[in-house]
C-alpha cells in the first residue's frame, strides 16, 4: 500500500523502499565494476547554472525552482489569509538563484567545471533526487519528485561511445535475468540550441535510447558529444571532454518490478538473488 497524496507526490511503503534499495544496489554495483566513485551533491541546483546549459531554453515546461519567503510579507499573508494556506502568493516570495535539477548528471558536470581529466577521461555515479513539472502524474510511473542513479563517463568521445555500448549490455543482461521484456527506443532531449548544428546532428544520428518495458522508460543512455564538456570548459587531455551517460528512475524499476513478480516482496527476492 502507498500513501497518495496530490501534486504527483508519493510515499513509498517499507516493502517498495526496500525494492528500490536493491535495485539500486544493483545498479551501484555496476558502477563500482566500472570502477565509478560515488559522489553525492546538493538537491538544489544555481539558475545560473542550469542556464549554462541552456535549461531554460530548451526544458521550460520542466522548470521548477526554490525560493525564500520574506518574512514581513509571509506574516501580513498570514494574519489575513483563509488557514491553512493551499498557495502561497508570489509577492511573498523573493527572487531566487536556486532551482530544483531535472537530471542527476549535471550536478557531475558542474563539479569538474574547468578541471583537466586524465587523457582516457574518468567516471562518476550518483543517486540524485530529481523534480520534474509535469502536465500530468501517475503513481510511481510519473513523479513530480523521484529517485535517479546516473553513471556517468566523461573524456575522450571513443569512450563515451564505448561506455553507451557497454551500458546497454549491462541493462539487457539485467533486464534478462529478471525477465523483463523491453524494448530500446530511440528518444529526443534537446539539449542543444534547437537552431544550431549540434540539434541537427542530433536528429541525423540520435544520441538518447530508452529502455521501455509496457510503454513505460525505466532508464536511458545518453550521448552529449562535447556539449558539457565545452559548457564547463572539462578537458580530458588536450581536447573537450566528451560525456555520456547512464540513468535509472528508480521508482519506475520498482513499478514494473512489482508489476512483473506480482508484490514488492516477490520483487525483492528477485532482486537480491541478483547477488
């Protein structure tokens, strides 16, 4: 049972949290054979970062950001507003430099901002919790806020193409021993100005596949070519970095993990006879 509130926000119950801790251990040790050092960043995310990379631009409809409340203007709300309150008013609120991040993999890219990387380039994992505004929610399927583990390679393009390849042998081994039937569809995330010859190389030679299970994307690969690494001036090297990555929203796994064995419990010995 899930408690179920509005707004796309859901609780996990004790036997869906466990599932979803398993399936992530499963995905962390993934990274560790990659030899992927874990890193844990800030839930939040600067606007001006996010504008770095475009965000703005190319995510509008996905756009969700924190805010403080000036406290003069929250009291007078207060003393004269119907309780409790169901919104809060813009005026209340100030201007604000923090966003919520839509993908766990930009605060990686941030964080190596103007480093030089060893020629054969590095790796990274992490689980981030992400926010994305919806036109509409479903359960675990679709979540304003949900769980996402990423590892991620950053260096020479060789071997960003080369951990993509990789990626999708490790999920379709996974996907067999757990039987789970899905199908890799190739997905459009424009990150690249929509005018310029990176969005059309993009549309010629498609740089994100989804893994699908029921209509359903529990994961992704995605290639960025050079994009963050020019963005955030990373080296590996002599040249731009090349970045591509590997991500898991977690609270999908465990939707059609329940689905396929029928309960979380049945799930989570399937999971954890993964070894």
């Amino acid at each position: 049972m899930t408690t179920t509130t509005e707004n796309g926000l859901k609780v996990l119950d004790g036997g869906q949290l466990r599932l979803l801790r398993a399936i992530d251990a499963a995905f962390l040790r993934l990274a560790r054979t990659w030899e992927a050092p874990e890193f844990r960043f800030p839930f939040l995310i600067g606007t001006k970062d996010l504008d770095t990379f475009d965000y703005f631009d190319n995510f509008p409809h996905l756009g969700l950001a924190a805010t403080r409340m000036d406290p003069k203007r929250l009291g007078a709300l207060l003393a004269e507003a119907p309780r409790p309150l169901d919104r809060v008013p813009a005026e209340v609120m100030e201007p604000t430099g923090l966003a919520l991040p839509s993908a766990a993999c930009y605060a990686i890219y941030l964080d190596l901002a103007g480093t030089e990387l060893p020629a054969e380039g590095a790796l990274r994992t992490t689980l981030g919790t992400c926010f994305r505004n919806e036109d509409h929610y479903d359960g675990l399927q679709r979540l304003l806020g949900f769980s996402m583990r990423e590892i991620v390679f950053i260096g020479p393009e060789d071997g960003a193409k080369q951990h993509l390849l990789r990626a999708k042998d490790a999920v379709t081994t996974l996907c067999g021993e757990l039987g789970l039937d899905f199908k890799l569809e190739v997905a459009t995330d424009p990150f690249f100005d929509k005018n310029g010859g990176k969005a059309k190389m993009q549309r010629l030679f498609p740089v994100k596949e989804e893994f699908v299970v029921d209509g359903l994307a529990i994961g992704s690969v995605n290639y960025h070519r050079n994009f963050f690494g020019e963005r955030c001036s990373i080296r590996a090297g002599e040249d731009l970095a090349h970045t591509s990555c590997l991500a898991f929203g977690l609270e999908r796994w465990v939707h059609v993990l329940t689905q396929r064995f029928g309960s979380t419990e049945a799930a989570v010995s399937a999971v954890e006879r993964l070894g």
